[in-house]
C-alpha cells in the first residue's frame, strides 16, 4: 500500500487526500502518512485511542460527546429503492498519542447506531462547507466501491479463467472501457430521453400541445421564428407575458420546469 501511496504521491507532487477505509486504521499507515506529509482521511475503528484536552479517551467515547452543529440530507441507492438520511456532523480537534501532529476528528451520525468517525490531518476552518467537504469525500469512496462491486457482479468477472496476471490486468482495461461506455455514454442518452419527455409533458401542460407532437412543429417554427408585421429577421417575435392575463402563472409554471429539468440532469 506504501509503495502504491509513494507512487501517485510522486507523479501528483502529493496533492489530493488520501481516503482510506477502516484498514487504513493502523499504525503502520498513519505513521508514514504524517512522516510524508501527506492529506489523509481514514475511517477509524472503535478501538482508537486519541489525545483531546490533554486526555486519553477512545475514539468512540469522544464520538458520542461531540457537539453536532451541522445537519445534511442525502439520498442514497440501495438495490432499486432510494433510502433517505438524514445526518448530523460535527469535529473535535485530537491528536494520536505520543505524536506532536493537530488532527480532526470528524463525526457523522445517522447512518447507523454507532457513528461515523473520521480521522484526518486536512486543516478545515470549521465551517460547515469545509466540512461537509470532508464527509462528501468519504461518500465518494463509497460510491466507487460501489461501482466496483456491481462491475464485478455484472459481468462475472469472479468466473472469468486467465492464466497470467498480465492477462487478468488488460482483462479489467477492457471490462472497465465497456462500464464507463455503458455508464457514460448510454446513461447519458437514457438521461436526455427522460428530459424530453419532461419537456414535453411540461409543454402539454403550457402550451396544450396533442399527443401527436409533429403537427404543431410548422406552425410553432412559423409563429417564433417569423418577424412580425413586416420587421427586420434579426427581431424575433416572441409573445407578451405582461399582456397576458395568466403572465404570472406561464412564468411560475416555466420556473417549475426548470427546476424539473435542472434535477432530471
């Protein structure tokens, strides 16, 4: 994992945060992390002894006194369903006995019953937004685990037999091209066939627009695109709203759309 570390470290000239899970919770890794001078943010296990107030106290005990100031709401896919959390967070400064370094201790409550404790030596100003930041980087870490596990899973690649590493490797080069085509490129056009057809519901609604959404296509081109009364091509005439009894609700119903469009995107 050092060699690894020592690697990306040299060819990023050590920018970035290193994010580890629970495994990362050891004396081997913390030591030369600090030694190097290196960002990190590892998930700590109960058992952790940290210094706060000049005192000894595990990791967990200082978790349940820490003062949560700040709340967030996310959204998280769990199989097909969407379940929702609501999180509490807050930071204590600590430091690793016997070792000089100002660290954080960063607590999220909400996930489970016991917290989420992170430790990291990111110097935050406590703001929430830095915060938050931090948090957002841990659940990034989880996203890609994520990613990784359902790769794996479909595309069996736990049945698939080569009989070298080199093999195994370009293997993955490939199984990997084939998930970001099918994610980015394919999600994207699933993406944009959800917004059209939020588009066209919304027009429906405004502009009662049929079913049939080719007939009205000439006669619209014709009424926006057409100067009026014999005015230049540059001015394109566009109607009224202030002249409009309804102005005000067209105008809410169009902010509503582009609020919808906004999220669908």
């Amino acid at each position: 994992m050092l060699e690894v570390v020592d690697t990306v470290s040299r060819h990023t000239e050590k920018r970035g945060i290193w994010v580890l899970d629970r495994g990362g919770d050891r004396g081997e890794i913390l030591r030369p992390l600090l030694k190097r001078q290196l960002h990190f943010l590892i998930r700590l296990r109960g058992d952790r002894h940290l210094v706060h107030g000049g005192m000894e106290n595990s990791a967990l005990d200082l978790a349940s006194t820490c003062p949560l100031l700040y709340r967030e709401r996310i959204v998280r896919e769990e199989g097909t369903k969407e379940k929702v959390y609501f999180l509490e967070f807050g930071f204590r400064r600590v430091r690793l006995p016997g070792r000089p370094e100002d660290l954080y201790l960063v607590v999220v409550k909400g996930f489970r019953e016991k917290p989420l404790m992170l430790l990291m030596n990111v110097k935050i100003a406590g703001s929430r937004r830095d915060l938050w930041r931090m948090v957002e980087s841990y659940l990034l870490r989880w996203r890609i685990e994520e990613t990784i596990r359902f790769i794996k899973q479909s595309y069996q690649l736990e049945d698939i037999c080569l009989l070298t590493n080199v093999r195994l490797q370009n293997m993955m080069e490939l199984v990997t091209a084939v998930a970001y085509f099918t994610m980015a490129y394919l999600g994207l056009k699933t993406k944009l066939r959800v917004l059209m057809r939020r588009l066209l519901k919304a027009a429906k609604r405004v502009f009662g627009i049929p079913e049939f959404h080719f007939q009205p296509w000439p006669t619209a081109s014709k009424n926006i695109f057409s100067p009026k009364n014999g005015a230049s091509r540059a001015q394109i005439y566009t109607p009224s709203l202030n002249q409009d009894k309804n102005g005000s609700l067209v105008l809410k119903i169009l902010g509503e759309l582009q609020f919808s469009t906004s999220r669908v995107v």
